[in-house]
C-alpha cells in the first residue's frame, strides 16, 4: 500500500467512520476538514488543487 492509500484509510477510519450525509456536498466538507485535520497533527501544511477541467 503506497503513502496515498494508507492517509485515505486513516482518513476514512479517523476522520470519517460511522457518519451519515445528507449529500456530496456534506460528504466534500468533511471529507476537507479530515485532510486539514490530519495535516495540522502531523505538521503539514495541506493545499488543495482543483482539478476540474473547464
């Protein structure tokens, strides 16, 4: 499992298990906060790209 995998897991099991969302939307919210979370425990500044191509 490589370095990505293994902070999605934690992040799933840490930051995000046993939580019900309304919607994507909420999901993506938590989903951000749990990213910011962890890098702020592990002294990491966390920036985000976007992605989405026009």
């Amino acid at each position: 499992m490589n370095k990505v995998e293994l902070e999605s897991q934690h992040l799933k099991k840490d930051e995000l298990a046993g939580q019900m969302f309304e919607s994507e939307q909420e999901l993506a919210c938590h989903v951000i906060w749990g990213l910011e979370s962890r890098g702020e425990q592990g002294g990491h500044q966390v920036e985000f790209v976007n992605l989405k191509s026009a």
